[in-house]
C-alpha cells in the first residue's frame, strides 16, 4: 500500500505540553531544527518579539514582522521560519483547554494575522504579562500555578484581542450581535467544512436565516457564506497538494466534496491555477 506524507510535519513543543501553557525563550524556540521546516501544530502558538525581527510563511502567506507584535497561529495551520535577526521575546503555546470558552470567538478572529503593539497605556501591562507567564513557568507546576498562569493567559489574550478588534466604545447593540454573529460563523467553519457545504447548515446552527446570515457575514467580512466555505476547503485543499502525496481526487474527497470536476473548476477559479498546476508549482 502507498504511504503518503503527511500534510506537514505535526509535533507537540513538548511533554509537558499536554498539562496546559508552554512558554519559551522565542530565540531558543525558533531556532529548533522543527521551525525551519514547514509543519502545523495541535494547539495555539504564539509568537511576541519585544525586539528583533523575524520572517515567517503562514498558510502560503508571508509576513515580515520587523516591529513588537504578537502572531497567534491557530492549531492545523501550516507554517515555517524562514529568517531570524536580532529576536527577543517569547513563544507561547497552549490548548484550548487553557482557554475560558468566552475566549474562543476572539481567539480565532485574531489568529494567523500578525498584530502589532501599538505604544499606549496598555504596552507595558502586555509586556509585564508575558514576563510573568515566563516566570510562573519555572516555579513548581501546581494546580495554584497553573491556574494562576491560566489568568494571566487569559488577560493578556483579551488585552491583544482589544487592540485588534476593538470597537467605538458606544457601538450599537445591533452591531454588537453581528459580531457575534460573525465570530460564532467563524468558529463553526472551522470545524464543519468539509461536511457543511450549504450556508443553511451554519445558519441552522446559530438559529437565524440563512438570508441573515450572508448579509451580517457579508457585511463584516466582505464576502459571502458561500465564498467562505469555497476558500477554507481550496486552503486546505492546497496544504494537501503541497505537503502530501495524495492524488487529486483524493484531495477532492477529504475536502469534503463530491465531484471532481466542480472541485478542479473551483479550484482553478480561487487560485488561477488547477490543482495539478499548483503542486507541479509548490510541491515539496
């Protein structure tokens, strides 16, 4: 029987990985072997460079952060160092589990885009944070510590998260309900893509009309129900053609749909290439 590779290399930080938050040294961290190589993960990662400067490919994107940011990269994401100078900072992984379910909508609005610390009151409490996660990390691993570190955690996610997607501070209660609205849609894509091809089904599960749910969709986003489900399945779709050996039709089905011949002109008309052009283009 053929073996294929895998869609990237998958690895846990490390043992204790499993009891809850992993911080690190970022320069440490990133100079391991792993992170040079294109892989995705299991949890959350987190990158914040207090200085220096790093280059990284996310999902087929490059971002070049040369300023104090924070990068979270959501667990399944694909991605690779490709060049370091001068960093100094932390990684931060950690499961869901770490995390108040409250939490879980802003955490994935915020994830694989780099965000960047704006100087402002707020700088130096995020700064403070991160110092102490690093220093509760190398105290004993009690349920007190832990807990505590899963405070802290949870404080400096929604301290970025504000900065990232903070509203006016008299925004409406209608605008309000669109967010989570759309934060809800997010969240469920995530998960249900490849079975849930139909905008009704995510509609369904968040108990409106799927008419409702493509103009709030639409309206924060730019883009329909429709387009959302087409490009996270040809994303995946193209993580496969990429880093596994499995055929196109293959590919076809474990993303979740029927037919060949709609998945290659879908394909074509997201990415201007068909499926065998761009793994003839990408493949490793």
């Amino acid at each position: 029987m053929k073996k294929h590779k895998q869609p990237g290399k998958s690895f846990d930080p490390s043992p204790a990985a499993k009891e809850g938050i992993i911080v690190e040294d970022i320069r440490k961290k990133l100079f391991q072997k792993d992170f040079f190589e294109p892989h995705r993960g299991e949890r959350y990662f987190m990158l914040f460079n207090k200085t220096g400067s790093y280059n990284v490919k996310l999902d087929f994107q490059k971002f070049v952060i040369e300023k104090p940011a924070f990068l979270f990269i959501a667990p399944g994401h694909v991605h690779h160092i490709l060049k370091i100078k001068n960093l100094k900072g932390y990684s931060i992984s950690f499961d869901e589990g770490s995390v108040y379910s409250e939490m879980e909508h802003d955490l994935k609005r915020i994830s694989n885009i780099p965000i960047v610390v704006e100087f402002n009151d707020l700088t130096e409490v995020l700064f403070a944070l991160t110092d102490s996660l690093h220093e509760l990390q190398q105290l004993s691993s009690s349920l007190f510590v832990k807990r505590a570190s899963q405070g802290i955690l949870h404080s400096l996610l929604n301290l970025v998260a504000s900065q990232s997607i903070a509203g006016p501070p008299h925004t409406s209660v209608r605008k309000k309900r669109a967010s989570v609205i759309g934060n809800a849609f997010i969240v469920l894509l995530e998960s249900r893509y490849k079975t849930w091809k139909e905008p009704s089904r995510y509609a369904e599960a968040l108990s409106i009309s799927t008419n409702h749910l493509n103009d709030v969709v639409k309206t924060l986003t730019g883009k329909s129900v429709t387009a959302h489900i087409h490009s996270h399945s040809i994303l995946e779709a193209k993580r496969l053609l990429h880093f596994t050996d499995l055929t196109v039709k293959e590919i076809c089905y474990e993303t979740g749909f029927q037919s060949t011949i709609y998945f290659n002109k879908l394909f074509k008309k997201i990415t201007g290439m068909t499926p065998l052009q761009f793994r003839n283009k990408f493949h490793v």
